[in-house]
C-alpha cells in the first residue's frame, strides 16, 4: 500500500458528488496512492470501491498529503473544519453554486486529480480568525472561522443591543440584526451580502460589518490584521443572540457575554492550480460583465 495518502471529502448529500469521489478515488489508487476517507462519510464510504483508509483509524491526519473536496463552499468549509491543524492544503472541486472557494469545476475532474498526484499546485495560506465567546472572565466557548464569525439575533421579531469594540475601546452601541466579523477569504460571502468591502485575499485585514444596524454610525470597518475586534452583547437587551462561525458552528449567547475574533497563528491552506490574478476570479464567479473592455494599449 502506498505511503502516499490523499484526503476525499465530498458532499454526501449529492450524488454527483458521491460519484465523483468514487472516479477520484479510483484515479489515486491508479497513480499507485492510497486514497483515505472521513470517519464520519458513511454513505461516501459505500460509494467508494477498492482499497481506502479511514481517517483517525488507519491513518492521522499527519499522514494527509493533500485533502481533495468534492462539493461547493459549504463542503470546503466542513473539510477546513476536520482537518483543522493539518499541514495538508484544501484543493476544492467545484460541484456547489458558485463554489468561490474551489480551484476546478467538476468537468476537469481527472485534469485536477493528475496535477494533484503531480504536486503540479501553488498553496495559498489563507487568514484565520480565532474566535472565543466570554461570559465575564469565563471563556464558554473556543472556535476558528475561515469565512467569519456572526454575532446575531435568534429571534426574528428583535433586534439585539450591540458594543463593538476594536483593540479593547468602544467604538460604537446600537440595535441591529447583527454584526460580522470577516477575514478577507470571506469578504465574498456573508459579509459581501451585507454590505462589507471586497477584500483581496493578499492584503492582510480584518472586517467588521454590522447587519441592518439601527445608527447613524454603522459603516464596515477594515483594521489590521493584527486588531482585537470583540462585540458584546449588552446586558439589557432582551432578544436572545448567537454565535455563528462559518455558517455551521453555533452557539447561544447571553447577554453581557462577549466575543473576540483575533488572527489565528494558524492559517488554513488552499492549493491553486489557477495562479491567475483574484480580478479573474471575481469576474468569473460571479459572472461581472467586462465586454466591451480593451485594457491599455498594446495588450
């Protein structure tokens, strides 16, 4: 057996993408490398046929060379979050909507498998925020967001009373639906919904963008990348309020409790076989009109 071994997540719940894991895997096996799937992918499991490991019983996460993502931004996410810590590169195949975070779409399948096995790929480390919920001096709750951490309302009908608070001062109190805080990789999700900047991955920044604020002042905010962003939860609001990272971490909150995004010493990692400029990639994932440009002259 191999001692090359490669990750396969995709999205259990499409069968596309099931399929396509299946094909991944039979193209490692092929190369000579022994593909290795998650502990938790039952129904990826009975799709894939031949040899594979299970990850956390035959092998570690140590042993992953690469982790390949079948799926849209959503499965990249759950992938960064189990291989959280491993210095393996995410390489993202697009079988989502518009799959922003995913190098290839699902046509070029066994081209990206070939340059996976070749090594033929740049790796992009990309900003995390460390994010922890305090109840006083009590730490309730530790995370990480590659997208963002969302503080907001649980409740439909109100809004919840907010501080933001940048480098340990006040900044602002108002009501509102909410408030992000974003690194650049997800100025182009939640935040980009909301209102915030689009922030290329490059520059190192933090984003604080509130969501539907009852204020005068309720602008996105850019600081650095090494910024204390924190929002409290006042103790007289009344609405109930959560905690959400990236969409699929959550946790309630009461009020007077806090939390606080900082940059994590940890950066997750991104494999690009594309090393086009991020102009290229805006344009194309969501689809921005640009006929009709010529560009500067002899170009």
């Amino acid at each position: 057996m191999s001692s090359r071994h490669m990750l396969v997540v995709a999205h259990t719940g499409r069968s596309d993408a099931r399929q396509a894991a299946s094909d991944v895997c039979d193209q490692l096996r092929h190369a000579g490398l022994t593909p290795v799937v998650a502990p938790r992918g039952n129904s990826l499991r009975a799709e894939v046929q031949g040899t594979s490991l299970t990850l956390g019983t035959d092998v570690s996460l140590g042993d992953i060379e690469l982790t390949i993502v079948l799926g849209g931004d959503g499965t990249i996410l759950g992938a960064a979050e189990l291989t959280r810590g491993s210095a393996a590169p995410l390489l993202g195949i697009n079988h989502g909507h518009v799959g922003f975070l995913a190098e290839s779409e699902r046509d070029d399948l066994a081209w990206t498998v070939q340059r996976a096995v070749a090594g033929e790929y740049d790796v992009d480390e990309r900003l995390v925020l460390d994010v922890v919920l305090m109840q006083g001096d009590t730490e309730i709750y530790r995370t990480f967001a590659l997208n963002e951490a969302t503080v907001e309302k649980a409740s439909p009908a109100r809004m919840i009373e907010v501080a933001l608070e940048i480098d340990g001062r006040p900044l602002s109190i108002f009501g509102a639906d909410g408030v992000v805080m974003a690194t650049p990789t997800g100025s182009t999700a939640y935040s980009f919904s909301a209102g915030g900047p689009v922030v290329w991955p490059g520059v190192e920044a933090l984003l604080m963008v509130p969501l539907s604020a009852h204020a005068l002042f309720a602008r996105p905010l850019v600081v650095g990348p090494d910024s204390v962003m924190a929002v409290e939860v006042l103790e007289h609001s009344t609405a109930p309020a959560v905690l959400w990272c990236d969409g699929r971490r959550g946790t309630d909150m009461e009020p007077g409790s806090r939390v606080v995004a900082t940059r994590s010493s940890e950066p997750i990692r991104l494999a690009r076989l594309h090393p086009g400029p991020f102009t290229d990639r805006l344009v194309k994932k969501f689809g921005l009109p640009v006929t009709g440009w010529r560009g500067p002259l002899g170009t």
